[in-house]
C-alpha cells in the first residue's frame, strides 16, 4: 500500500525565515508527486508537479525537489500569507489518471 | 475563473436522511475524482469517474455510498442514510483529458461541501 509522511506536523517561522518541509513516500511505480496549498475552509491549490529524481520546480518564494524516497518543499523568506496547509500526494499506477495518495499535510505559519 | 463548483458548500442533515453532493469540474475536464477529509485526518480518496462510467471506487464504503457522472450535468455524490461517521469535509477534483502517458495531468479541487449530521 503507498504510503506518504509529511515533516513537521506543524512549523511556525518569523517573517524571512526560511525552511524546508519534508514528504517522505512509500509507492511501486510513482507517476507523479504533487505539492498543494491548503487554505482554512478551501479546497487543495495546487501548485508544482515532479515527476522523476532530481526534478526542481520553482515558483516565487517556493522551490519543490524530488529524490527517490522523498520531496522537499523549500520556503525562502516567507511571508505571512504563506501560512497555509501544505499538502503532498503521489499518484501511482500505470495511467495518468487515478487517484491520489495524501501526506497529512504539514501546518505552517509566519509570523510577521 | 470558472474552477471546480461544489454545492452546497454547507449541508446539514439528521441521521437516516440522504445527502446528495454536487460537483460541476472545471470546463474541459473530463475526469472527476471525490475524496473525504474527517477531522484531525488527512484527504482520503473514495471514488474516480469519466462521463458515465465510474474508473475505480476502491475508496468507497460499501453501503450507502454511491457516486454518478452522467453524460449532462454534474457529478453527484449520494450518501443514504447519513450516520454521525459521515461528518466530513468532502472534496471533488476534476483534470482535463491526457496529452499522452507521460504527462500527468494534476487534479484541481473545488472548496468542497461540509456535511454536518446531527
């Protein structure tokens, strides 16, 4: 069964701190790993897919890296309306359509 | 920005009683996926279907859950005879047709429909 762990359960940061946060992943045959943004009472936003090991995406102050086992979400000078829920899920299987596999999300917030 | 509706947003309903959900995917799409998310849990998949055809419902409880796509209209998650356990955030997701194996198409989710059970 695929299985997806998401670090730290929760990460509070200043204004301008950045960090990383962590998706640890157990799958046969991944097809993709996505990165979305939960906002309190929305839906998932989605925001990077990666597809293979040493794959990067970037946008604004986000960076997304995937290895063999894990993906990173790199925060580079946060700010406050970066708090959110961030979520990984993984898609596994010979198609490119299926159902997604969730981490628990990692919380994050910035305080100014 | 037409993105995935869902309606209604907050549904309340007492124990026995059936809830249907609606989810409209976003135009274009022709894939539709509806995933729960309990308290304190994080998303879990329940069902993916194309126009009149449900693709895999391995995430489906096996009774009172049913979900339909038809061929004119919106995606409808149906729960019969709602239990306290059915509390829960629900969420559709839709994705446009493929562009060949190798390109995985990403889900895009609408804000989802809150059922509270009395």
């Amino acid at each position: 069964e695929d299985q997806v762990t998401q670090s730290p359960e929760a990460l509070r940061l200043q204004e301008g701190e950045s960090s990383s946060l962590n998706c640890s992943y157990t799958v046969s045959g991944l097809r993709g790993l996505f990165w979305y943004r939960q906002d309190p009472g929305k839906g998932p936003e989605f925001l990077f897919t990666l597809y293979s090991a040493g794959e990067e995406k970037e946008k604004e102050r986000l960076k997304a890296t995937l290895t063999k086992k894990e993906s990173f979400l790199h925060i580079t000078a946060p700010k406050p309306e970066d708090s959110a829920t961030y979520l990984c899920a993984v898609l596994t299987g010979g198609t490119s359509y299926g159902k997604l596999t969730f981490g628990q999300g990692t919380i994050l917030t910035v305080h100014p | 920005n037409a993105g995935v509706m869902q309606n209604p947003r907050h549904l309340v309903r007492r124990r026995g009683q059936e809830a249907r959900l609606r989810c409209s995917p976003m135009k274009g799409h022709s894939h539709v996926y509806w995933y729960r998310q309990l308290p304190e849990e994080g998303l879990k998949f329940m069902v993916y279907l194309q126009k009149e055809n449900i693709i895999d419902e391995s995430g489906m409880p096996k009774e009172r859950f049913s979900a339909e796509f038809p061929k004119e209209g919106p995606s409808i998650l149906r729960i019969q005879q709602v239990v306290r356990g059915d509390s829960a955030a629900y969420f559709c997701a839709s994705s446009p047709p493929g562009q060949g194996v190798r390109i995985v198409q990403p889900q895009h989710f609408g804000d989802g429909t809150r059922l509270s059970i009395l």
